[in-house]
C-alpha cells in the first residue's frame, strides 16, 4: 500500500502532466497559423501555397510597389492612432472617476463601458452604420474612429482601473493635505503611477483598432480603405501573395511592440 505522501506526489504530478499537455495542445493551435502564415510570405512561387516550393524574399519587397496596400495600411494607422489617442483621454477619466465612486450607478457605468466586449462587434457595426444614416449623415472618417472608439476604449478603461486600485490613497491624501490642487495631485502623483496601466491599454486599443474588421466594414467610406478589408478582399478574389508578406510583417511588428510593451509597461502584469 503507497504511503499518503507519494500518493500526493503522484496526483501532483498527475495534475501537471494534464495541465502541461493542455497548455502545449493550445500553444499550438495559437503558435501554428502564425508560423504557417510567416513560411508562406517566404515562398518564390506565384500563389499562395504550404509548405512553399522554395524561399524568397520577393512578395516583402513587392509590398513597396503595393500603392494600394500602402494607402490602407496608413488609413488603418491614422485611425488605430486617433483611436488610440480619444481611448486614452476618456478611459483615463472614466477609470478615475470608476475608482473613486462607490455609488451602486457607478457599477452600473462600469458594466455599461465594458458593454461592446460583448456585444458582436458585427452586430454593432451594421446597428452604428443604420443610426448614422437614420440621423441623415454618412460613413466617414470621423465616425469610423469614434465607432473604434466605442469597442477600444474597454480596454484603455480596464488596465488603468487595475492600475488605480493598486493606488495607495493614502499617497492622494498627502499631497492634498500639503496644499496640493486635484489637477496638480492628477498630474505629479496620480499619472505618474498609473502610466504602466495607461501605456498597456493604449498598446490594446491600438492593435484592436487597426485590426478590427466588423466596425471598419460599416463605417469606412469609399475613400477610406482599411489594411485587414483590403487584405480580405484580396485573398477572396486572387489569393495575392502579397497579403501574406503584408500578414507577416504585421505579425514581426507586434510581435516587438508586445515585447517592448511588455519591457517598458509590464504589460502581462497589467492586463490582471
């Protein structure tokens, strides 16, 4: 008869084997695509094909002749960054204000803020593209980064509400007993320590911006074409190798963004 503790060894051991072989099974269905997807911008063949014939790196250098592509992925930059830039100002406010009230309404704006996380940003595009033309005006610009906005701003608004509950108040209250304004308090304590949080979720709302396909397909108009639209389009008509280099440098920039957000903001950390 095994004694209680290898009998304990061995469950522990048992539950790490599972959890192991579960977290590798879903290491590779996340890791695959992307490594398929990168072999395959590398191929020197005339369409798209895995695993490639021979290697090239062709289809990277054809995307400086790519006009099209180049205009879409610059409106999908000015975009992601103005979305970017609007998430960080209203999400920082609503997090403060989230943070510091403890009224039963307060619960309630928080849930109604985290909203579009869950409603299908599908379903949110078309119901946006009907209420703007029901109020007699039509897709642009302006209304493509305020419905980014909308599905965006969660994610500026959750990092930086974790970041302020990890706010010591009574930090607050000595710079306010030393005479301090709330705008001086916001500006030289508050925003200093809750930047990390700030950084994270802007670097989330800007990669959700630039990648979002169901809210840029409503909203955009004919002059505004998106890089991931554009890209679609592409592989749905001729299967444009060029897509897959597009894919690829995509995946090689986020992959140092995420990094260097994870370096300078902790970015793992605040996303808890």
């Amino acid at each position: 008869m095994s004694s209680p503790g290898v009998r304990v060894d061995l469950e522990a051991w048992s539950l790490r084997l599972v959890f192991g072989t579960i977290a590798a099974i879903a290491m590779v269905f996340l890791a695959a695509p992307t490594l398929i997807v990168l072999l395959t911008s590398l191929t020197d063949s005339e369409s798209l094909k895995f695993p490639p014939d021979g290697y090239s790196l062709r289809w990277y250098v054809a995307l400086l002749e790519a006009d099209q592509m180049q205009r879409a992925a610059w409106n999908s930059l000015v975009v992601a960054f103005w979305t970017t830039l609007v998430c960080v100002i209203l999400g920082t406010a609503a997090s403060i204000a989230l943070s510091r009230g403890r009224q039963s309404w307060m619960r309630v704006c928080d849930v109604l803020f985290m909203s579009p996380l869950l409603l299908p940003a599908l379903a949110f595009g078309f119901a946006a593209l009907i209420f703007i033309n029901q109020a007699g005006f039509r897709p642009s610009l302006g209304f493509l980064v305020l419905g980014h906005t909308i599905v965006c701003v969660p994610f500026v608004l959750r990092t930086t509400v974790a970041a302020m509950s990890q706010l010591d108040p009574g930090v607050l209250e000595a710079s306010r007993s030393l005479g301090a304004s709330e705008f001086t308090t916001f500006r030289r304590i508050t925003l200093p320590l809750v930047a990390k949080g700030i950084a994270a979720g802007a670097f989330l709302a800007f990669m959700a911006s630039f990648d979002n396909v169901p809210v840029s397909l409503f909203l955009a108009d004919e002059r505004t074409e998106m890089l991931p639209i554009h890209m679609w389009q592409q592989i749905e008509s001729n299967l444009d190798v060029r897509t897959a280099a597009a894919s690829g440098v995509i995946v090689i920039v986020t992959l140092i963004l995420m990094v260097t957000a994870e370096r300078m903001a902790g970015l793992t950390r605040q996303m808890r």
